[in-house]
C-alpha cells in the first residue's frame, strides 16, 4: 500500500474508533457506578442497544417546530464527531493532524452547544428554555476557562495544534504548576460540559435541575437518538483530549510503523477504560450539588486556569 493509502485507512480508523467507542465509555461508567453501589446495573453493551431501539422509532415533531428543530441534532452529531475525530487518540501526525487545533475544537464545540441551546428554545416550551439558559450560563464561564487553558498549553508547548502539544509532552517539559491548574481546570470544565455529576445527573429528568435533558425533552426516535450518540460522543472526547496533552505516552509519533499504530490504537482503549472507571468512582462518592452552586465550581476553573498561566509568566520572567 502506498503511504497515501496507509494514511487514509489510519485517518478512517481514527474516526471509526471514536464513534464506536463512545457508547461503551458510557456504558463502562454506568457499570462502574452500579458496581459500586452494589447493584447489578444495565449490561455493558446496553448503549449500543438503546441507540438502535431509538433509530428504529418513527420522530414525533411539534407542530410548533421549525426546520431547526429538525435539523439540530444531525448539526451537534456533525460537529461534535468532527471534533472528536481531529483530537489525536492514538497517532500523531495522521491525514487531518493539521487541522487538529484546540482553538478549532472549542468553536466546534460551542457550535454544538448553539445549535442545541437554539433546538431547546424552538418548541417554546418551559423546560427547553430553562434548559438553554442554564446552558448558556455555564458555557460562560466555562468557555473562558477552556480559552485560558489553551492558552496555558500553547505557552508551553510552542503551538496549539494537538500532535505539537502532544509531542512536546512526550519529549517533557518537567513538573510544572501551570500543567497541574490546567489539568483540574480542564477536568472541572469536562464534567461541566457533560453535564456529569456533581453539576448535573445525565440519570435523572428532575425539572428543577437538569440542563442538558431538558433541551432535550422534546425529541424523540432517530432524532434523540442521534443527540443522545453526540453526547457519548463530547464525553470521549474530553476525555480524549485530557489523555492526548496530559497522558501522551504510547501514542505513535508522525511517519510510525503500522504496528506501533495499532499498538498505540490499543493503548488508547486501555487508557479509556481506566479514565470510565475513575469517572464513575469519583460520580459515586460525591453529591450532586445544587444548580446555582455550579457557577462557582465551573468558575474555579477559569481562576486555576488565570492563575497558571500568570505563574507560567511570572517564572519565565525570572528567569
């Protein structure tokens, strides 16, 4: 095969992987947390299956709803997948690597976020409005924050495209308290975007505190289902980009053998399983906290990711 041909399969891999992976991370902290509630909880493989139960329903649409509406979900997919498949999960330096930029990412991701913040307002419904402000008052302090840790990274590494960061981590630049702040700065605003406990319960529909399922409320059939695969999937994607600037080791450099790529393919697994059972340990041993509380935990990550990179300036001028 030529190396052109080499590329595209690996590039096909890479997005392959990220979709088909997404339901079973979900589906590992689910198990996680039964398991350690004591319960017996759903099967491991009880995503996958709820997708295809969903596909396979006929959508019910409002009347009062538009084209948006209808087009939301497929728009999230769209760009949530695109940003998934661009974080270098197991290689570096693969077809689309160029276009791997954290700067691309966030505004991929905030595309998202829009569109399904406009999709819960179109109904007109009480909660789809409760749900989109609420969204909209997170993404603001939680957006910065991820702005400033990009900025904190960039700082350190010389560039915000991810195989550079990742390479430049690899290679080590050392014990720094700017990279620990925006490593808790970046878990905090994960959970934030995921709606994951202690700021919101993806397991419950209680009115007066859920976000992201009361945009939701109105879909039905492949559209939820299409939703629901997008929100899998901005889940691997943190934690993706978490284990590609913060946990780098294994992952196969540009122009690497095929055998180190599939050895760094199933390092990536590896590393995913363990991030779901630490996600579903830490959801089992902390409370959900109360909705107007998490402004002030989401803006903890905005102040850890200033103070970062005001150390970061500040030890680069003593020098």
């Amino acid at each position: 095969m030529t190396n052109l041909a080499v590329d595209l399969v690996f590039q096909f891999l890479q997005m392959t992987l990220v979709i088909g992976l997404a339901p079973l991370l979900t589906g590992l902290v689910r198990v996680v947390k039964a398991r350690l509630l004591r319960r017996r909880g759903p099967p491991l493989l009880q995503p996958y299956r709820d997708l295809a139960r969903l596909a396979r329903k006929e959508a019910i649409v409002a009347d009062s709803a538009s084209w948006l509406f209808r087009m939301a979900p497929y728009l999230v997919f769209a760009a949530t997948w695109v940003a998934a498949a661009l974080i270098p999960t197991f290689a570096t330096g693969l077809l689309f690597s160029w276009s791997a930029d954290l700067i691309a990412i966030v505004a991929l991701l905030g595309s998202a976020r829009f569109f399904l913040a406009l999709a819960g307002l179109d109904v007109g419904t009480s909660f789809g409005g409760l749900g989109a402000s609420r969204e909209a008052m997170f993404a603001s302090l939680a957006e910065p924050a991820m702005i400033v840790i990009v900025f904190s990274l960039a700082l350190i590494a010389g560039s915000t495209q991810l195989s550079t960061v990742a390479a430049a981590m690899t290679s080590g630049v050392g014990l720094r308290v700017t990279l620990g702040m925006a490593l808790i700065a970046l878990v905090i605003v994960a959970v934030a975007e995921n709606g994951r406990i202690p700021v919101d319960n993806p397991a419950t529909h209680l009115e007066l505190t859920m976000v992201h399922e009361a945009m939701i409320l109105e879909y039905s059939g492949r559209h939820l289902a299409v939703i629901e695969l997008a929100s899998m999937l901005k889940l691997l994607l943190y934690v993706s980009l978490i284990i590609c600037v913060f946990a780098p080791w294994g992952i196969a450099i540009a122009d690497a053998g095929i055998g180190d790529r599939l050895a760094g393919a199933a390092l990536y697994v590896a590393k995913l399983g363990v991030a779901g059972v630490l996600l579903g340990a830490f959801e089992t041993s902390i409370a959900k906290m109360r909705v107007f509380r998490a402004p002030n935990f989401i803006g903890a990550a905005l102040m850890l990711g200033f103070l970062g990179a005001l150390l970061l300036f500040v030890s680069r001028t003593l020098k």
